[in-house]
C-alpha cells in the first residue's frame, strides 16, 4: 500500500465521463474513464456504474492516494434539499435512493423534474430560471458575476444546465441522480468527498468536474474537431506530446472518451492542489456541492 506524506500530491488521478443510461450495455459504452498514474495515462470503458463503484474500491485498497473527478452533479439546490427535510447532501442522497427512480419516470407527479416529453416548467423560466441551478452552476456558466434578478441572462454560449432536467439536449439530472448511488458506496469505502468532507493527504477523494471548463471552446461531437484540438494540444503541451496511441486514438474516436481524456489531463496537471482544496464558508454551498476547477478557470473559493 502507498501512503502519501502530508505535502504530497496523488499518485492517481482519474476523470470519469459519467453516464446516466438504465441499460447495463450503454453504461459500458457510455462510461469512459482516464487514468493518470505518475505519468502514464490510459482511457478505458466497460463497466457499469455500480462496477466503476468496486473497481475504485479496489484500486483504493491498493493506494489510497487517488483522486477521482466525476462529470456529474453531486447534489441539488439548497431549496430542495431543505423541501425533502435533509440537513446534508449525503443525507439527500439517501433520499435520491429512494425516490430518485420515481422523479424519473415520465408519470412522476413532479413536474420540476423536466425534459422530455415536459417542457420546463414556469417556475423555472424567466427571471426564476436560476432557482434549477445550483451556484456552482452559475458561477461554471455565466459570463460575469451578475445581481440574482438578472441571473437568466448572459450566458457563456451555453444553456445553463440544471439537474432538474432529465431529458432532451444536454440533460445532466439522470445521470447525476443515477449517480448520487456511486457516491454513496465510495464515500462508505472511505473515499473522502469534497466539498462536504475535508479533503486528507493519503486518502481517497471524489470531485464534481464539469467537462466543458476543461476543454474549453471545441466542437466536441465532431471527430475532425477533436483531432484539431489533440494535435494542437500535442504541439503545445508537453504533457499530451508524451501521451500514448492508444489513449490518443480513443479521445479522437468519441466524445465520452475525449471529455475523460481532457479532464484527466487537467486534473493531473494541477493535482498538487487537491488535498489544499477549502471547506465552503457559504452553508449553501455544503448542501449544493461546488464544482471543482483549475486555478486557471476557478472563481473563488466558496
């Protein structure tokens, strides 16, 4: 087993592009992970959410020093979670465990949870757009830090997504409750999940990612345009001009796989910085999660 000191950074880091299908086949296919460890990088797929659960396990068992980053959101607004009677957002996922099937179920009397066939609902349009988000979900999404009235407007080119919603075009709210469960058998293991548990040199960690602030500006669903930005990327980035074929040539064959790739690769760049990262000052915040992001991206701590 490997210990880390109290000033030493992970010796694995892993991004893990998440997925939220019910079926055992699209999970495999769907759920792409990528693997730092000192140095070398792999990216593979296969498992299922509850065998990506043992597989991290296991490897933790082998060394605890490893931090692993899921594009997914870990909890809900605080609103929300203070309507369903918790006080944390591992409690809430307690109560996701039990009701979270049900909210997605095209009959669920709870129209909040949104998408098709349900448009979003009134109370999350307009000016009231920003009660399905969370802050972290502004702070990652809007271009400049703006008064709540006027948080609907100026977005970075991208819709807000909110885990409210679990259908249609860019919908994180089936694969965050689906994966709510994964955060629970982690967090039993042992594995420290940030911001609602400190994070401690030589013990497992889980972070919130959100791809799109790693990858930056790019076509990700065109494969000529991933390539662009990996061939790009290994003329200007020693880090990737050491990267391996076969790494390489999976991020340019999907976008899961990209996502995970790029994500990694950031995680891993700024890894010293992980078992620095601050305990929310904000009660909110320990209820609704943050996302994590580089120094390069990152807003202030909350």
């Amino acid at each position: 087993m490997t210990v880390a000191s109290e000033t030493a950074a992970p010796n694995t880091v892993i991004a893990i592009d998440w997925s939220g299908r019910v079926d055992a086949a699209g999970q495999r296919r769907h759920i792409v992970a990528a693997v730092w460890h000192q140095g070398k990088v792999r990216v593979e797929s296969g498992r299922t959410r509850d065998e990506v659960a043992d597989w991290l396990i296991a490897l933790a068992k082998k060394d605890p020093a490893l931090v692993v980053g899921f594009d997914f959101c870990f909890s809900f607004p605080a609103w929300f979670l203070h309507e369903v009677g918790v006080k944390t957002a591992p409690e809430f996922w307690q109560i996701v465990a039990e009701h979270g099937e049900r909210w997605l179920s095209r009959e669920s009397e709870d129209r909040r949870f949104w998408g098709k066939p349900h448009k979003r609902p009134a109370e999350f349009s307009g000016e009231l757009l920003h009660r399905m988000l969370r802050a972290t979900d502004i702070d990652c999404k809007l271009a400049e830090h703006i008064p709540e009235e006027e948080r609907a407007l100026r977005v970075k080119g991208i819709t807000p997504k909110s885990v409210f919603q679990i259908g249609g075009s860019g919908s994180v709210g089936t694969a965050s409750l689906r994966g709510m469960r994964t955060l629970q058998l982690l967090r039993e293991a042992g594995f420290r999940v940030w911001p609602f548990d400190k994070p401690k040199p030589g013990q497992p960690l889980v972070v919130e990612m959100y791809s799109r602030l790693n990858t930056g500006p790019v076509h990700k669903s065109n494969a000529a345009a991933r390539a662009a930005y990996l061939l790009r990327k290994r003329a200007e980035d020693a880090d990737y001009a050491v990267l391996g074929r076969a790494a390489l040539a999976k991020a340019r064959a999907g976008e899961d796989a990209f996502d995970a790739l790029v994500s990694c690769m950031v995680m891993a760049r700024y890894r010293d910085g992980f078992y620095k990262l601050p305990q929310p000052r904000d009660p909110a915040y320990a209820l609704e999660g943050w996302t994590w992001a580089s120094p390069v991206t990152s807003s202030p701590a909350p």
